[in-house]
C-alpha cells in the first residue's frame, strides 16, 4: 500500500455500535468511537514520504495488522481499454518481455479495482494492492506502470497507482450522479429507457425482456424471409446515408439493422475478380452481393474487406446486403466514407451515401436495456471511484473518449463537467491529466470529416480547466490496432506533464507545439506554434511538413505543401489561391512528422467552426 504524502490521511472502517477503535501508525496512536450505524473514521496527521510502516488496528475483539505500507505519492488512473491494458495479458506491450524481466521497482505499487457498477454510490471497494517486481508487473495498467516508473525514477519517492478502469465505456458512467443530472436535459434523453426508481425491480424485468430479446436476435425475421435476396421488395425501407454510427438516426439503439445499396457496373467490370471494402462495422456483420453470401466477421474494430469471385458480378444493376448485429454502444458502418467501395481491375466506385435499412430486431422493442456500464449515467462513479473520494490523491491521470468518438459536441461538456465533479468530491483541485486519443483507422486520401479528430479537439478543448494536460499521441498509435501496443511513450508523456506541472520541474518540456496564430499573406499561410521548446523540427529528411490542409471561402480542404521558415510553418496549396482556413493532422489516422526538439509532436488544431464539420 501507499499513503498519500503531505495530506492528512482519512482512515475509516466499520465496528459494532459505540465500539473504541485505536490506530496506530508510525508514532501517530489516535482514538475514536464508532456511531450508532458502526461507521467509524478519523485522520492521521500528514507525513513526509518514506516507510515501510506498519498499521495496527484494534477494536474491542479483534485486532488487524497492515504491513509493507509506504508514505509517497497516489495516483488515480482511470479511463477506457487502453487505461485498462496491462504490461503483458490480453494485449501486450511492445517488447514486454524486456520490461517484465526489468521490472524491479519496489517502490510502485498498484490497487487494480475490481469491476462493479452500482446505481447508488459505494463505500467500498473489492481489490488488492500489488509490489512492481517481474512476477506481477504483467498486471499492471501499461500506461499507469510507465508513468509511475518515471516518477520514480526522478523523484525516488514511493508510487502508488489506483488503476481503475473498464474497457468500452463511455464517459458519461464516469461522472457523478449528482453532475450529470445538472446537464442540460437533451443529455439525459439517452436514459430514458432505465427506471431509476426502483433500479432493482427494473433490473429483474430486464433480465425478462432480456430472453424474450435474445430469443428475436437468434430467429432473425431478415435471415427467415431472405432479406438479402434482391427481389426483396424495399420500397419501406427507410434511407439513411453511410458511414455513420446509427445512433445519429435510430437512437440509442440495439439489435439487427439490414442495410442495402444498389450499385451499377459497366460491362468491362463485370465477370472479373473484386474486392469490396466496408469500413469497420460495430459489432458483426454478414454481407451478400447478388443473394450470395461472400463474408462475414465478428468485432467493431475490424476493417472488413471481401473478395467476390468474378461469376458474382453482372453488368448493369448489382445488389449489395449487410446485416449488422450490434450488442452495445454505438452501431453500424461508422468509417470513413474512402472506406466504403468496390474495387474491379478496372476501376473502384465508393459505396458511401445514401443506404436503405429495416431494423430486423431491436432492443427497445423489446424493452430491453443492455446491462452494461453505458446504460446509465453514473454507475462507474458510484463502484469504482466513489469508494476512494476519502482516500487522499495526488492527481489523476486518464484514458478515454474512443466509445464516445461520434458525440465529440457533447464531449466537450461531458469531458470538464467530469473533471468538476471528481475535484468538488476530493475537495480540491486535483491536477488531472489525460492522453489525447491516438492515430487509428485507414489514412485518408483526401480531407474529410473525422470524427476522432472531433473527439480529440473536445479533449483539447478541456485544457481550459486549471491543473490540466494532455498527452499528444497521434504519432505513435496503430491504424490497425484500437490498442496501439507503444504504452511506453504515453506513460512517459504523462509522467513529462506531471513532472513539470506538480512537481515544478519546469526544465522538462511537457508539451508538443501548440498552435497560437495564423497569418495569411497571398496565397501563403503562416503559423505560429506555442510550446515549441528548443525549436520546430521536422522529421522528414527533405524538410516537407506533412498533415496539414486548407481551404478557401468554399470551405473544401485540399492537402497543403508545408515547411518550415525559422519558427514559422509555411502552408500553401496550388489550388487554393486565398486560404480562409488550416487544418493540421485533421484526420481519424493522420500523418504526423512536425515536433519540437524535446521530441514531442504538434498537437492537431483547425482555425475554423464550419457546420459542415458536424
């Protein structure tokens, strides 16, 4: 265990009624008397770090004795999967061979929480507190155990880590009740569906709406009545343009959705070998061209691409079908619009656009609400972070926002409105730190709408708030892996912020460049850079700068040529006579080779607020 430093500790427990309860840690021996309900709780005056102690605590009956207990620093580390990750288990780090063997830190501890949620806040938590050595290390939070290494390497003090996380949630579990219910009420209509009332009876009936729901997703109508045949008659069917999660248009929705798009080839395409490609599709799908069947893949994060032998293809009119099962969270073919095509030998037609749909089975016509931390505001506060809120705490660090990429808006309301209410529970102004979400998915062939460059603008966005940072990783995430396997850099940018903002040491650069202004002379635009520490580099052996865009009074971006001048970044396009707006690494998986010479990346930014980027 690890005790924060410098700050009274809150010791409390349970006992019988009005039973004397005594403490005793290092010299400190302090006394108090439980209440009538058994709760019992007192504070040990602050120490300065050091250890190990031992804690004697002794009631009328029974005497418990904690060892190995260490006065340091307490950091809560919280977020998503990639919070979640460990050193070496269901994913790996890169080389977690060498670092589980390296892995003698006996001064870094972890708590790992137990998963839990709760509609009432608990306070309690199942868990246990775990020594860094090579036998346990491979559990450790990655992000948490690099950023704590760090720290103690430069400060040679007592680590602990409280590694509380869930892979797969929204933000919105994490905040406190009592803040999510003083949004807006657009934020609650999501909810609608969960009676909080009487949260137990409702999760009963659930649980029989549940079977009744399952038994519908098992006997799909759309499989039984050959929904992807082409004489299907569609002309009900509802249209909705692709790619976009379907939340957008169907509500919070779960279930089966049969989407459907004709397609027309000339004569020379048809009868050759074809590939089409999907995008990614959240959670499974089954596709048909033609009322054959040519694939079919299970998991959101997958890019789905199908080879269709050449007999399948005809000329003129071709029917393409996929059924899409989604189970929770957001649904549908949510990529990028250069995602969706079909490929000949001849030629390549996009796929994206207008789609026609019939929901097959869903959740809500049965009532059912999927029993998951993202059913309801709240329930990952209540289990997982409320237990702790008189445990004192260094600061906290964070991984989160790729289950909310599609709502960036709302994130940038959500985001801070979560940072407020754990600091008004802690008390005080908790430093708060996060890593901004990383590169993912295909490259884009020309600039377009991103939605997680949207989602990493809110992040950026939340700088705003005192005590905080953000750790730019859009340089060494994995267009192919949603959980990019280089934890080391992120720990370690982390621990830079950390470094020089709690801990004053202002000789370590913390951050990228930053963007500050632009200025437009002739068809040229010129960008200054905060943060840019001991200057702009570029790694790129000609000097090109890559990753930015701009775009004239019509608001269509192009690519842009870039370098540096001192610095200054230079932006010009040859199709673009007078640049109104910039854009830099604006995309869901952008190239990004601008740093300064600490060896931090430029953060993304755009100088414009157009709608058409909703």
């Amino acid at each position: 265990m690890v005790i924060q430093r410098d700050q009274p500790v809150k010791i409390w427990g349970w006992a019988d009624k009005n039973e004397t309860i005594e403490v005793v840690f290092g010299s400190q021996s302090k006394k108090v008397k439980a209440d009538k309900n058994g709760n019992w709780a007192l504070s040990l005056d602050k120490m300065a770090f050091g250890g190990p102690y031992s804690m004697q605590i002794k009631g009328r009956s029974n005497h418990i004795t904690l060892k190995d207990i260490y006065v340091g620093d307490v950091w809560l580390c919280s977020g998503q999967s990639n919070m979640e990750m460990p050193v070496h288990g269901w994913s790996s780090v890169d080389n977690y061979q060498e670092e589980i063997k390296n892995a003698d830190y006996p001064l870094i501890r972890t708590f790992n929480v137990t998963k839990g949620m709760d509609a009432q806040p608990r306070n309690d938590s199942e868990g246990m507190w775990m020594v860094c050595s090579p036998d346990q290390v491979a559990d450790f939070s990655a992000v948490a155990y690099f950023f704590a290494r760090k720290l103690n390497q430069e400060l040679n003090i007592p680590i602990g880590i409280i590694n509380s996380s869930w892979g797969g949630t929204e933000i919105e579990s994490w905040i406190t009740p009592d803040a999510y219910k003083a949004l807006p009420g657009r934020f609650n209509d999501k909810y609608e569906a969960v009676d909080m009332a009487d949260f137990d009876s409702f999760l009963k009936e659930n649980e029989i709406n549940k079977s009744l729901y399952q038994k519908a997703m098992d006997r799909d109508p759309g499989v039984k009545e050959q929904w992807y045949n082409p004489s299907t008659d569609v002309s009900l069917w509802e249209k909705m343009l692709l790619p976009q999660v379907w939340e957008n248009v169907l509500g919070n929705v779960d279930g089966i959705v049969w989407f459907r798009r004709t397609f027309t080839l000339p004569k020379e395409d048809s009868g050759k070998d074809t590939v089409i490609q999907l995008g990614p599709i959240d959670d499974d799908d089954e596709t048909w061209l033609n009322g054959v069947k040519i694939g079919e893949s299970k998991g959101y994060a997958i890019n789905r691409i199908y080879e269709v032998p050449s007999e399948l293809l005809k000329e003129g009119e071709n029917t393409i079908v996929v059924k899409v099962s989604d189970y929770s969270g957001g649904g549908g073919m949510y990529g990028n619009a250069d995602d969706m095509y079909i490929k000949t030998a001849k030629g390549r037609y996009s796929l994206a656009g207008e789609w026609v749909y019939k929901s097959s089975v869903t959740n809500k016509a049965f009532n059912y609400v999927t029993v998951s931390p993202n059913m309801l505001y709240g329930l990952l506060y209540n289990a997982m972070i409320h237990p702790f809120i008189s445990f004192p705490i260094q600061g906290v660090i964070w991984y989160q926002g790729e289950s909310n990429v599609g709502y960036a808006y709302d994130y940038r309301t959500l985001f801070p409105a979560m940072i407020n209410s754990w600091r008004s529970k802690w008390g005080r102004e908790l430093p708060f730190y996060w890593v901004q979400l990383a590169n993912y998915m295909a490259k884009d062939v020309k600039p377009q709408r991103s939605e997680w460059a949207e989602l990493r603008e809110a992040q950026t966005m939340t700088l705003l708030l005192p005590q905080t940072g953000q750790a730019v990783i859009t340089d060494i995430g994995d267009g192919d892996d949603l959980h990019p396997r280089n934890k080391q850099d992120v720990g370690f940018r982390l621990a830079l912020i950390a470094l020089n903002k709690t801990y004053g040491m202002e000789e370590m650069t913390c951050s990228g460049p930053v963007f500050k202004s632009m200025n437009v002379i002739g068809n040229k635009v010129y960008i200054e850079y905060d943060q840019i520490g001991k200057g702009l580099c570029v790694k790129n052996k000609y000097g090109y700068i890559e990753g930015f865009s701009i775009a004239g009074a019509n608001q269509q971006f192009e690519w842009a040529q870039a370098y540096l001048d001192g610095d200054k970044v230079v932006v010009s396009s040859t199709h673009i006579t007078h640049p109104i707006a910039v854009r830099y690494a604006w995309s869901n998986n952008p190239d990004v080779n601008l740093y300064n010479k600490d060896g931090l990346p430029a953060a993304p930014f755009r100088t414009d607020n157009w709608e058409d980027s909703k």
